[in-house]
C-alpha cells in the first residue's frame, strides 16, 4: 500500500490519537511499513534513524533476531494460557527477573503495558499499605489508562472525566528551572519538604506511597537528583509507606546498569518495567518484595488481565533479558551515550539555543531555550528542527512542561556512524530553524 492511500483509509476509519498532533499530525507524517536494527522504513521506502526505538518498545534494535526466533518457536507450542494457573514460560521469566534484580525485589506480576504496570503497583501499594493516598510529580508520566491519566501530571488530562481520587501532586525536583534554587547542581531538597508536607496534610494521614521515575522521560528528561531520591525514601520510610519506581524508560540496560535503582543506590519497594521487556512485543512487569506480595495478599489482592502472562511474550521477555545480558549492551548505551553527549556539547558551544542537556545511555534530552541568560523556553524552535529532522530521516520526540525538551532514545544496535549521521541533521535543523 502506498503512502496516499493508506493515509486516506487511516482517516476513513482510524480514531486520531497522535500525542504530536500540534508538530506534525499523522496525517502528515510518514507510514512505517518495515523497519530494521535502528532504521524505520515508511511506504516510499525513504529510511529514517529511529531515535525513538518506535515508541521506545523497539530499543533491542527493530526486529531483533532472538526475539524473531522465540517468536517462531513457541507460536508453535502455546501463544496464550489461563491466567488463573500458571504457565512456564510466565514462572521462567519471573525467575529470571529475580535473578537481575537486587534483593529484596523478587516477585512479579505480569501485565501488557507501562499503564497498566503502574496501575497494578498503585494497587498493591494500596492493598499492601490498607492506605489511598498516592503521591505523583508535577511533571511525571505513567501511561493513558484511566487510572495512570490520574498520576501524569505531565500529560493532558482533563475533559475525560473525573481522575482517580486521592491521588495528590507533588513538586518536581527540576534542577535546571528549579524555582527554590536557580542554579541546580544538586538538590536543595525543598521540593521534597513542600511535596511531603503538602501529602500529608492532603491525604489526612500518612499516604500508601509515591511514584517516581528515576529519570523523567516524557516530562523533559529530568534527572532525579539522587539526594531527593535518598531523602524520600527516609521520609516515606518515616511514615511506612512505599516507594514505587517507573522504570519503563530506565530500566533493563538503557542507562548502563540494568535498572536505575542500580546507579542512584536507592531501592524501591515496587517497581515497573514495560517498553522494551518484550523486546518488541507488548508485555509488562510489576515487581516487588516478599514482604508487600505477602501483605498484599494478605489483604485479598487479585488480578488478571486476559492476555497477562501470556507465554509467547513472557519466552520474548526472558529473551529479551538475555539479549541484553549476553551481548553487554549495558555497556554500549554507555558507549552511544557518551559518544552523542560529547557531540552534543559541541554544538552546544555553538548554539546558544541549547541550555541543557540530560540525560544517560539511551535516554537523552536537549532542552532548547531563547537564551542562556534568561532561559525562556523555545518550543517554536523545538518544532521547527523536529519537522526538519523527520523530513531529513530523523525520529524523535518532542516533550517537557513547554514542550521544548528533544528526546532521544536510540536503540542498542545504533552505529557510531549513525550517531554522527543524526548529529548532523540535528545540526543543519538548529541552523535552519534560527534562520
Ligand atoms: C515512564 C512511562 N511509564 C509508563 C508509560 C506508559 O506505557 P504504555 O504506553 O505502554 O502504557 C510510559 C509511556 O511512554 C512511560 O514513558
């Protein structure tokens, strides 16, 4: 099908969705027919760098051959099982998850999405804590399904009716636009203070947990800096109560370890893993202790969602594991990262329009500003490159409070050439885009 056609059924019959609608609508884009390592392929065969990994699931590199292979070998022997009892593949990959993380994280539940991971580790927070209140960033996302709209401040949410209740926003630690201390480097900890005080008076006793992201991907890539990370773990420790971690976008060697909780030294009781667990394939991961299964449990904790546990995508999913472990990709987002950051800052000496960047391994973020001085966000601009980038072969996405923040996710099988390659169409799209 070429490209006019397949656009003119996709507006006979597709709802649209697109969360970039006001950069480029779908309707203008590209249609992906094929795609292969770090390339994405559209209908008239022009090739783009997929520096957004599809929609980060595809970080493996698109179809990776050891998940091709499982996918061939067990469609042949069961693709989907019960949830009520288990099945082998469902027991080998939580095995395999225990073995990759630190104690006490050894128990998992298995789901289809980021959205629906989170949605099981607020409920297990709720069931295990016997609490309600949740306490999210300003700037954080954790999916679109009804509940997760309710902890992603970050993503628009109103008009699709009333958000979960009891749920209750707390300040982002946001160094570089940081309103309690200008110049960030480190953290001066008062979003931490204004944020627990201001749970504890909404929640009307102590809260059932916060949900962060290590870093946080769709609300700018922000570095949790790791002295927040430490002191709310104090304070929710202070009042028994959880602490999850989104590691959709962290997780699973993007960063150069195998989780985030790994680098920063801080630990959650819960944590999420969805993206790129299947390697391509749509399957999550709520993970916690034996303490909070048990008083989960305790409490009349259940769940099943049809396709959760599935045993092709939970063979994808240990696969996808080894993958990462057998070919040391840990170390070669370390590797990509470094070689695009030392890149980066080098345009950064020459365009002033660059104010920060952030970001590690495979997950970074150039925020565009007017200037330095003043910092006042340049989300025109941010458009402008981003539609030269797609036009010249280059995905990405465009994300933060002001839309204004790049976001790059490359896959594992990026080249340094590639790297280079991407480097410079973003270059030619910044001088373009200032004229
Ligand atoms: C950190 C984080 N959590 C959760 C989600 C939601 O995942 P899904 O779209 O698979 O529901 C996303 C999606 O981008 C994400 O970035």
């Amino acid at each position: 099908m070429k490209r006019d056609e397949a656009i003119r059924k996709a507006k006979d019959y597709l709802v649209p969705t697109s969360l970039l609608s006001d950069i480029v609508p779908a309707d203008e884009g590209p249609v992906i027919v094929r795609a292969d390592g770090s390339l994405s392929f559209d209908t008239e065969g022009k090739a783009y760098l997929d520096f957004n990994s599809g929609q980060m699931c595809s970080t493996l590199g698109h179809n990776n051959p050891r998940i091709q292979k499982v996918i061939e070998e067990q469609s042949k022997v069961l693709t989907h099982a019960s949830t009520v009892y288990y099945n082998v593949p469902q027991v080998e990959l939580a095995e395999k998850l225990a073995s990759i993380n630190d104690a006490p994280l050894k128990k998992s539940i298995f789901g289809e999405s980021g959205s629906d991971s989170n949605e099981l580790a607020v409920l297990l927070a709720r069931r295990a804590t016997g609490r309600n209140a949740i306490g999210a960033l300003t700037q954080s996302f954790h999916g679109l399904s009804d509940s997760t709209r309710a902890i992603s401040f970050a993503a628009a949410s109103t008009g699709y009716g009333p958000p979960m209740p009891d749920v209750h926003a707390i300040p982002t630690p946001y160094c570089y636009r940081c309103p309690y201390k200008s110049e960030g480097k480190g953290c001066c900890m008062a979003p931490l203070h204004f944020g627990m005080e201001t749970l504890d008076r909404m929640a009307g006793g102590p809260p059932a947990a916060v949900i962060v992201e290590p870093i946080i991907s769709a609300g700018g890539v922000i570095e949790m800096p790791v002295e927040y990370l430490q002191g709310l773990r104090k304070e929710l420790d202070k009042r028994g109560a959880l602490l999850l971690y989104d590691e959709a976008q962290t997780g699973l060697g993007k960063l150069g370890t195998m989780f985030a909780y790994q680098a920063c030294g801080v630990k959650p009781d819960v944590l999420t893993l969805s993206k790129h667990l299947g390697g391509g394939l749509a399957i999550s991961a709520t993970v916690c202790s034996d303490d909070v299964s048990a008083r989960a449990t305790r409490n009349g904790f259940s769940t099943g969602h049809s396709h959760a546990s599935d045993p092709l995508v939970c063979k994808a999913g240990t696969a996808s594991i080894d993958e990462i472990l057998n070919h040391d990709l840990m170390k070669r987002a370390v590797e990509i990262g470094d070689q695009w950051q030392a890149s980066i800052r080098a345009l950064q000496q020459k365009y002033e329009v660059i104010g920060d960047i952030r970001g590690r391994g495979l997950l970074q973020g150039i925020e565009l500003v007017k200037d330095r001085r003043s910092k006042d966000p340049a989300p025109e601009l941010a458009a402008d490159v981003y539609r030269y980038c797609l036009a010249n072969g280059l995905m990405f996405s465009v994300r933060g409070k002001y839309k204004n923040v790049m976001r790059f996710v490359p896959p594992f099988t990026t080249t340094n050439q590639q790297l280079d390659d991407a480097v410079e169409i973003l270059e030619k799209a910044i001088r373009k885009g200032l004229g």
